[in-house]
C-alpha cells in the first residue's frame, strides 16, 4: 500500500488501483504513511491524521488535527 496526493486529496493505492480517495477539501499537498496512520500535511499548514482500518486496506477519520 502507499499514498498519493492529487487534486489535493489522498489516494490509498496498490499496484492494482485506487482502494479509497480521502480528505477531500482539506488541500493536501503531503501524505505518507507512518505505522497504521496515514499523515497529511495541508497548504494552510495543519496536519491531519487518518488511522487505518481493521482491513488495513481503508482508513477513517481523521482522528486528529495538528494546527
């Protein structure tokens, strides 16, 4: 699995396509994931964090907002 950010949203991906499109609005433009979060970092300079499912193949939240 991997992220990638565009249009300003986060797509969580594999080698076989786009699992889930997430963050819509928030201007994304960095997302990488660290353990069984995925962390975003905006243009207005907040950081958002998604964690990961039971499935580990979609993530909800986000669980918490950096400003």
């Amino acid at each position: 699995m991997f992220v990638r950010v565009k249009n300003g949203q986060v797509e969580l991906r594999d080698r076989n396509g786009c699992y889930q499109t997430f963050a819509s609005g928030k201007n994304i433009n960095y997302a990488v994931i660290q353990g069984n979060e995925v962390v975003c970092n905006s243009d207005d300079g907040r950081t958002y964090i998604y964690e990961f499912n039971s499935s580990g193949k979609s993530v909800y939240g986000p669980t918490h907002v950096v400003s």
